[in-house]
C-alpha cells in the first residue's frame, strides 16, 4: 500500500478517490500496469461464486435468498479492504503530524 503505486488496488490516491465528488478526487500522476496476485485471486472467487450461483438449480426464494448473502458478504469484503486502506493513510498522516 502506498500513495504511488503502479496496482491500482495498492494506491491510496487512486482508490481513495470518489468519481461523485471533484473535491474528493485526486488524479494519479502514473500508471496501473501492475496485478496483485492477492487481489486478482479475491475478485477470481467472487466471480466464480457468482457464476456457480448463476448456474445452479434452485426456486426463485432460495435464489433471491442466495444472491443477497453474496453480495452482501462480497459488499463487506470490499468495505473491509477500504477500511484497511484508510487505516493506512491515517497512520501516515498521524506520523507526518508527529514528525518534526
């Protein structure tokens, strides 16, 4: 995790930014060229158990039931991962504060 990195999902600046909110953004000034095997492997398991729940037999209660518990779960997955993040970048401001 860093301010600059070259894998989208590793740039604060990049996934910190909010495309609803011009105050919120901030350009990268570099390019995303680069894969975490980590991350690619979370969204591979995600889209896998959407496809094998997109592709199973069941009655349209179960199916409903079954999609909400997946995108709530990949919903939190996702919010946790944004948690981390910001967790990161407020270390690195509290440090820069404290620093002299």
């Amino acid at each position: 995790m860093s301010e600059f990195s070259s894998v989208a999902d590793h740039c604060s600046t990049y996934t910190l930014n909010d495309n609803k909110d011009d105050a919120y953004n901030t350009p990268c000034n570099h390019t995303h060229n680069k894969a975490c095997a980590q991350c690619e492997e979370l969204k591979d398991v995600l889209q896998s158990i959407e496809n094998y729940l997109n592709d199973i037999q069941v009655t349209d209660d179960e199916m409903d039931d079954l999609q909400y518990d997946f995108h709530h779960a990949a919903h939190e997955i996702q919010a946790w991962k944004a948690h981390q993040l910001r967790s990161v970048r407020q270390d690195m401001a509290r440090t820069d504060i404290r620093s002299p």
